[in-house]
C-alpha cells in the first residue's frame, strides 16, 4: 500500500470497512468529484436517489436493516439542507446517519466568494459559506470539517466512530478542492471498534437485577427504542429463558425480541394496548426490567403508561435507573453482560411461569379490507427474515396486531413521525438486505395508505 492516497479515496475506504456497502445521495457540482472515489473502493456501490430527503430516508432505512450507519452524500447548501429532516428524523430516533456534505472550495469560502449556492451578504457584510453548517450541528453527535490534510484521516475516523458508538447521526463537511488532495494511509491498518466506557455503577445495577430477579414470582421484561439500536436482543433472550420471565415490547421497540417465542407476551403501548397487556405489565408484576426506555407520547398510549417505580429498573445506552435512582453513563451492554454471568441457568421454582391472558383481535377474514382486517391480512403474506415498513398514519397503531415471523424487522417512526418517511426505505437494495448476519433471504411489505 503506498504512503499516500486521495482524501475521497481513503473516506470511502474507511466507510467500507466497517461493513458499509452502499452510498446513497444526488449528485451535485460540488461532491462530483468526491463521487468518482466511490469507484475506486472494491464492494462500494452508489444508489442515487431522486432528491436529497429520500436519500435521507434511504440511508436512515440502511442503517435500521443493516446495523451499520447509512451513508448519504449530498451538495453544498441545496442539498445538503433539503436532507436535514431526514437527518432529524435520524437523530430523534437514534439512528446512526452519515451525512457527507461536498463544500465550497477553501479558497471560495476564506475570500467570501459570491458563488451560486452560497448565502447572500448583508450590505457591507460579507456572506459566510459556512452558515449553512450551524444547521446540522444540533442534528448531529459530532461534525467534522476537512481542512487541513494531515488532520484529515483523524477527523473521518473520529466521526465514523463516533456515530457507531452513539448510534445518532454526523456530518462530514468536504470542501471540493480537498477531494483529491493526498493523505496518509496509516490508519487503515487500525480497526475503527467503537466501545461504550465502562463506569464504575455497573457491577450495583447488575446486583440490584439479580436480587430482583431472585425475589419476582411474576417478573417482565419490557423492550424500547435503544433495545433495538443497540442490539439487545440476543441478551434479551437469554433472560427470559433464565428467567421464566414474559417479554413485552413497545412499538419502537420491535425486532428487539423474538415475537414466535413462547414467552413473547405483546406488544405495550400504555393503556392503549391490547386487552391483558397493560394488565400484565402494569398490575400482575412484580419487577419490570425495562430494556432501553423511550417515554414518547406516541409510544406510551399518549403518556398512559403507568409503571410505578417501586417495581422498576431502566437500562439503557446512557444511563440506568434502580426503584427511582439514577446512575448516570452507565451502559446496559456492560449491565446485562454483568447479570448473565450469574443468572442461574434455570427457572427459580417460585416463579409464575402461566401464560398472561391477552385479547388478541381474530376478526373474519372475508369481504372489503378494513382497518380492523388489514394487520391480520397482512401477516398471512409475512415469511420469516421479512421487513414490515409502517407508513406514519393510523396503520401504525394498527400495526400492533400483525404477528413477526422469525427474524423479522419492523420499522415505523413512532417518534420523529414524518409522513413520506416510509417509501424511500424501499431503496434499500435487497441485496444490502442480505448483508444482515440473520438473514437468509427477504422480502419487503410497505403499508402506506389509510383505510376506513
């Protein structure tokens, strides 16, 4: 490997060895010549997009399905800004989006060049291409600005892993004339492996579990948002077969949990939920460990969830809380490592193994598609490793009642919400499907229009 190579070149390089093989995005007279990189990385594929936001949307989908962050390269300010409520969306959800924006050249932007796209000046005030910059940084873990060469290969790994660890949205400015200027080669040798700090706290949350664990006749196990961001499923499992505890998630927090397993209970969404759920978690337990919490209005029956915290640890990716106590920076990764080290391997006799009793709709299937029927059709055409992508309107909620087959994933925004977000998602090539370690083969099912 020679000494040095160009900018574009080694982005794209690194991008790719963490697992990334599709870039998404429009091109734009600033980010053409970085695009010409894409072809110099073997296994890099470009998807262009209609325009900016889906691109957006598309990169946000990648990286629910894939676990490794969506790439989308836009242009200088037209660009780059009709991306950002797709950015947004990303940074509501904890979705790990880079955003590869092609800048103005150095010298423009340091002379206050009157270029097209650029913003307008104000009487003897210049302009300031950079101004466009301020609105991603509250959208964004970390940005970073090409500049200086020799800065440059440290700068692109600190934003990838940045986002991986986070799992929230960067973005990477490139000013045009960076492009093809040469860098060092040295740090692709190393391996970017984000990790979450270890604090302290761990080893007393990870005690406080196990002595309730010990204690609960009836214990349940609640999944969320950041359960399904950071991958906790397989722990997840591993507890409620330990346990004999039921398993419940909220609808940010499906795919976290097998839903074919025995001890899957449902779906929880306060007091909205179907009939015996709130029920179960709320009145029949007596411990709930709650598996990376996410309180939205939309994802808890409109704030009617009602969990009394006397019966209630949190793990989450940033924080935890034991009966009302915070700990803060602790890393439920580390937490639930911790408690399955000592989980006895079997179910405690004591514990009320009896299935909760939940009404599940199972309406005649005949006639005109109603909502009441549409969830129940639907998973007659699910087949297992499928995507279900939910639409923002009313089919969500209904969605709650459409049965996972094995290794499905499930994608809505309940948080972020943006109507449109759903369809760009099918840009996600099948083939970048695949690439998921649990899937053998896929198919998608969109849901996108309202019925009566």
């Amino acid at each position: 490997m020679s000494a040095d190579i160009p900018l574009g070149t080694y982005l794209f390089k690194r991008l790719n060895q963490v697992g990334i093989e599709h870039i998404f995005g429009v091109p734009g007279d600033f980010n053409l010549k970085l695009l010409d990189h894409v072809y110099n990385v073997e296994g890099l594929k470009w998807v262009g997009t209609c325009n900016e936001l889906n691109g957006a949307y598309a990169a946000d989908g990648y990286a629910r399905e894939s676990g490794v962050p969506g790439v989308i390269v836009t242009t200088y300010a037209v660009g780059e800004l009709s991306a950002l409520n797709g950015i947004s969306g990303a940074n509501a959800e904890n979705v790990p989006v880079i955003h590869i924006v092609g800048q103005s050249p150095r010298f423009a932007q340091d002379e206050h060049v009157l270029l097209h796209h650029s913003p307008a000046p104000h009487g003897l005030r210049p302009n300031d291409h950079s101004d466009y910059e301020k609105a991603s940084e509250p959208l964004c873990c970390t940005t970073e600005k090409l500049w200086d060469p020799k800065k440059a290969p440290e700068q692109i790994d600190n934003l990838i892993y940045k986002v991986m660890q986070l799992k929230e949205p960067g973005t990477l400015f490139v000013p045009a004339d960076m492009v093809s200027l040469p860098v060092s080669t040295a740090n692709l040798s190393k391996k970017i492996a984000p990790a979450m700090p270890f604090h302290p706290s761990t080893d007393e949350v990870a005690q406080a579990i196990l002595d309730a664990f010990a204690k609960a006749k009836r214990p349940v196990v609640l999944n969320d948002l950041f359960a399904t961001r950071f991958n906790m499923k397989e722990r997840t499992m591993q507890i409620l077969e330990r346990t004999g505890a039921y398993g419940y998630c909220t609808f940010l927090g499906r795919s976290s949990i097998e839903e074919t397993h025995p001890q899957f209970g449902g779906v929880y969404n306060g007091q909205v939920s179907l009939k015996g759920v709130s029920k179960a978690i709320e009145e029949d337990s007596d411990f709930i460990l709650n598996i990376g919490a996410h309180v939205s209005d939309f994802n808890s029956g409109g704030m009617s969830r009602t969990i009394d915290d006397s019966k209630l640890i949190i793990v989450h990716a940033f924080y935890a809380r034991v009966f009302g106590k915070n700990y803060d920076n602790v890393f439920f990764g580390h937490v639930l490592d911790r408690v399955l080290q000592q989980l006895p391997v079997k179910v405690p006799a004591h514990v009320d193994t009896s299935k909760p009793k939940v009404d599940f709709p199972n309406p005649e299937l005949k006639g005109k598609i109603t909502q009441l029927t549409l969830p129940h059709v639907i998973s007659k055409f699910l087949t297992p490793g499928d995507t279900l992508i939910a639409e923002t309107g009313t089919f969500q909620y209904g969605s709650r009642c459409c049965s996972l087959p094995k290794d499905a994933l499930y994608f809505a925004q309940y948080y972020y919400s943006s109507i449109g977000f759903a369809l760009p998602l099918l840009s996600v090539p099948p083939w970048a499907r695949l690439s998921h370690p649990i899937r053998t083969s896929v198919s998608t099912l969109l849901r996108v229009t309202d019925l009566p």
